[in-house]
C-alpha cells in the first residue's frame, strides 16, 4: 500500500526583483526546498528560487532574508 504523502503545510514566493541572491535563504532551509537560480535577474544576481514543494511553512527563509519584499512565506490552514 503507497504512504499517503501529507499536504505541504507552507507556500513561498520568492521575488527576483528584491532578491540579491545571497544564498541566506537556501542555507537555512531545513527540507531545502530553495536554491538559487542558474540564471541572472536584470540586475545580475542568481535568485532564490523554491523547488515547489516541501515547505513546511517554518518561516525561516523569511527570518534570515535581509532584502524586504526578497521572499513572502504563507502558512495553509491547518
Ligand atoms: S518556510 Fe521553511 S520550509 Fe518553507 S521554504 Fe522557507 S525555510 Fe524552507
Ligand atoms: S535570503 Fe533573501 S536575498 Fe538572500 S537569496 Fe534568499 S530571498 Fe534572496
């Protein structure tokens, strides 16, 4: 019988126009959703970017970004 999957408990939204791509974010990550991008923004930066799946909704992405606006977490109802 397959193990039922449990439902991600958090989205992130990384925004490639504040993120400077210190790599803060993906360190922290403890399921290491993020990673940078191989890509540049306009600005030249490797952005943050999430895998899509795994969040656990922690926050600390969010906690450790020193850029405002560089990434929003939302936590899915319980
Ligand atoms: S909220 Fe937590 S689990 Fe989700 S991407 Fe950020 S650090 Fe990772
Ligand atoms: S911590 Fe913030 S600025 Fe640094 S890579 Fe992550 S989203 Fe970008």
């Amino acid at each position: 019988m397959p193990i039922a999957q449990k439902p991600d408990r958090g989205m992130v939204h990384t925004n490639p126009m504040e993120c400077k791509g210190c790599g803060l974010c993906v360190e922290a990550c403890p399921p290491h959703g993020l990673s940078l991008s191989p890509h540049l923004n306009r600005y030249g930066f490797h952005t943050a970017v999430y895998s899509g799946h795994g969040c656990t909704g922690c926050g600390i992405c969010f906690f450790v970004c020193p850029e405002p606006g560089g990434i929003q977490v939302l936590r899915t109802a319980a």
